[in-house]
C-alpha cells in the first residue's frame, strides 16, 4: 500500500495569532496593528458567508466609541440609528425606559453585517493581515513560549504559524477553548427552557425603538433593521421547527403578543425565519499558558439584553493594552489582569442579560404566582425611576 506523503507545511512568524475573524477578532487585529504589534487573523468562513449573517444589532454608546475612536470608521455615526431609549409594552400600554434622561447614554442600532464590513474594510486599507476560507484550524503548544497555529489556506496550503501568543476569537464553538485541558479551565453553563423565533421581515418600521413586550402568551421583540427591513423575535419552544410556521401563523403570534396601545405591528412579506437558542456560558480563566480567549469563544449570553457583540468588543478593548503590556515588559502578570478584568464585566453582563431574559419571558411551566411576581416586577422597574435607572445603565453599558 502506498501513501501520499502530506506536503511540508508553510512555515512563518507573528507576533499574535488570531484565530476567527468576528468582531472581536478582527477588531484586537486592528487595535495591535495600529500599536505596530504583527499578527495573522484566520477564519473558516469566507468573507461573503460572514457579511451575509444576520445577527445582532445594538451597539452600547462605548462600542460605538471603540469604532470611531481607533479609526475604524465612523460609519456607524452617520448611517446607524441612535435609540435614546426603550418601550417596554405591559399591562396593554408602552412604558419608555428613556436612557438619555435617566444616564445620559444611547445605544446605536448598527447591524453586525455593518460592524464587520467595516472592521474588513480596515485590516484591508491598513495592509492587515486576513485569510477568510482556511481549514483544519489547530492551536498547539500553548504552554510553551512560541505557540503554533496551523490551518490549510483557501489555496489549500498548509501553514504552521509561530507566535509569541496566540487568541481564540472563534466563537461559542471555540477549538481553542476545547485546547485548554478541561482540569485547567471552569466552565460554568446554563441553558434556557425557550428560544427566540426571528423574523426579518419587508415591511416599514412599526415604532422608532425598540420594543420589548410582555405577555401572558410569552415574550416578543419588535427591533428595526432599515426603512423597509424589520427585524422580530418571539419566545417559542427551543425544539421550534420554523417549516411548520406560515407567515400568517407569525403574523398572528406576534400581534397577540404586542397587543398594547400606540403600537401598530406593521406586517410584510417574511424573508428569512429562525430559531435561536438561549445560552448563558463562561470559561473562566480567559487564559491559558500562551492561549487567550475572548468574545463569543469564552463567554456566551442570551440575547435579550443585546450584549454578546457589545462583550466581544469591550473584551479586545482590554486584551490589547494588556497585550501591548506583555510585550513590553514579558510580565505574564499582565495577561492573567486581562482576564480578571475582563471577567469583571463579562459576570455583570451575564447577570444582566440573565435578569431581562428572566424579568420578560414565561417559563413554560409557569404558575398564576410566577406570572404575578414577573408583573410585579416589570412594574418595580417601570413605575420607579431608581428601577428605569438601572435598567438603562445596564443595557447603555457600563463605563470601560
Ligand atoms: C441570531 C443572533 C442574534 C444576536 N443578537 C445580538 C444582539 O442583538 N446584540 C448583541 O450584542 N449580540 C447579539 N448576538 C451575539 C453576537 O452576534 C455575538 O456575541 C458576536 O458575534 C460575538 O463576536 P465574536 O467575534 O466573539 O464571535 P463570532 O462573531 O462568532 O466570530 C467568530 C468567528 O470565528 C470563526 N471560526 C469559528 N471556528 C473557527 C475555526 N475552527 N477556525 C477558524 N475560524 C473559526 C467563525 O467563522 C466566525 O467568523 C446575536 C447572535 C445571534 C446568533
């Protein structure tokens, strides 16, 4: 029997290795750049399959301020929509959690697709370092001094790259989380016992905030994408299969579930139907040996409190300072700080998204208690301007 030898790899050097290229990892790539630090971003998707999508949507006034300020782009300032607050629709009415008057904040509605278009548009006028389509993805040797990356290039050539160090921003289905020896790592998990069913409908928008709304048939969020492109979700079952839903089904859900006066749910032809489910993970420490994670790859939450993109960012937005840190003195106690910081915001974020999503969905095994005590206390946080303040600093996001 004869084998075909595998080819030699190509073998290179960078001083960082980035392995996904989101918003979190192409946005560390190009916070090191402009700190003149060498690094290699690769990712598994090629560049039109990530820009096609479709996923968050709201970006905190500090996110906004990382993309202008680093020189990304301030796209966001003249095409995103700046939201001064929220509805929540309750008890047959629409409250309005009104952030600028209560924080003195905003948060921008600005798509993912948007964010990473941008954040591509800058590694490439830069002279970045990019490879979209590679496979094999491995990470190896993370304890020594020069960790290895290797991958197969969309040329079907295979890489081994050295580095100083190496980052896992490759999403909640990290390889490089799944590097860390499980003894070395504590990984804390929940699942929730619904999901979201989202639309992307053609069809004007229905209110110029988003709106979270309250229901004794469950959850439903009306959010806006374009003049003619809405974006809604609504609280299902996770085994939800959207083939058996016809837009006239949609349709009725959500209006039964958006039934509050000054609302009127305009309906359009659906274009797009699916089910996402609810996670709240965190791998703690966000480190290890040569290895750091950030982003979606160390730490998932639910959606409802529009913070997954927003952690992804606000986590390289401490990593590269430490990073730069690191390389500078060789101090390894800079790496083991970005972690603790970064922790810091990732467990309040937790806590945040787990408490919106708690506060606005319905168990499905939930008693006439249960929904007494969630009306009690949307109405705590509505009716008070302590409870709307706290409402509002978390979702504007906290000071970096
Ligand atoms: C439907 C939906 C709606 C959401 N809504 C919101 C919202 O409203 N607000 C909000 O803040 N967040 C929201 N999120 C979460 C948000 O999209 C994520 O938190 C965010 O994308 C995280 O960015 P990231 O860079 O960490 O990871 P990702 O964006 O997941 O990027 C990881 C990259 O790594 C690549 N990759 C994976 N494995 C490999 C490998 N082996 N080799 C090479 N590359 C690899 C992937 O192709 C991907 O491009 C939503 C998510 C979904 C799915």
């Amino acid at each position: 029997m004869t084998t075909t030898p595998s080819p030699e790899p190509h073998r290179s050097t960078t001083t960082v290795g980035i392995v996904g290229a989101g918003p979190a990892g192409l946005m560390l790539s190009h916070l090191l750049a402009r700190d003149g630090v060498d690094n290699v971003v690769v990712d598994n998707r090629s560049y039109a399959e990530i820009e096609q999508t479709v996923r968050a949507g709201i970006l905190e006034a500090g996110s906004v301020r990382l993309l202008v300020d680093s020189g990304v782009s301030d796209r966001v300032l003249r095409e995103g929509d700046e939201h001064a607050g929220i509805e929540i629709g309750f008890d047959g009415r629409l409250a309005r959690i009104d952030f600028a008057d209560l924080v003195g904040s905003s948060v921008w509605l600005y798509p993912q697709t948007d964010v990473f278009i941008d954040l591509a548009a800058a590694r490439s006028r830069d002279g970045g370092d990019v490879r979209f389509g590679v496979t094999d993805t491995s990470v190896d040797d993370l304890t020594s001094d020069r960790p290895v990356l290797r991958f197969t290039d969309a040329d079907g050539v295979p890489h081994e790259l050295r580095c100083d160090l190496l980052v896992g921003t490759d999403g909640s289905r990290s390889i490089c989380r799944r590097a860390i020896p499980e003894t070395q790592r504590q990984q804390s998990f929940r699942e929730y016992p619904f999901a979201w069913f989202g639309i992307l409908c053609e069809a004007p928008a229905s209110a110029p905030e988003l709106v979270y709304s309250h229901s004794d048939r469950g959850f439903a969020l009306i959010s806006q994408r374009t003049e003619t492109l809405q974006r809604m979700y609504f609280q299902c079952r996770p085994d939800t299969d959207v083939e058996n839903w016809s837009d006239d089904r949609i349709w009725a859900e959500l209006q039964s579930r958006v039934n509050v006066n000054g609302l009127e749910l305009r309906e359009g032809p659906i274009t797009s139907r699916t089910v996402l489910r609810f996670r709240s993970s965190v791998c703690e420490p966000m480190r290890y040996g040569r290895l750091l994670l950030a982003g979606d790859a160390a730490h998932t939450v639910p959606p409802t409190g529009a913070k997954g993109l927003n952690l992804a960012l606000a986590d390289v937005g401490v990593l590269a300072p430490a990073i730069r840190a690191f390389l500078a003195t060789g101090t390894e106690r800079e790496l083991d700080d970005y972690s603790v910081r970064a922790l810091q915001r990732v467990w309040k974020a937790q806590h945040f998204s787990s408490w919106m999503t708690s506060m606005l969905h319905l168990p499905p095994d939930a008693s006439v208690f249960d929904l007494r005590r969630q009306q009690a206390e949307i109405r705590s946080i509505i009716d008070s301007r302590a409870g709307s303040t706290y409402l509002a600093e978390g979702y504007t996001g906290w000071p970096a």
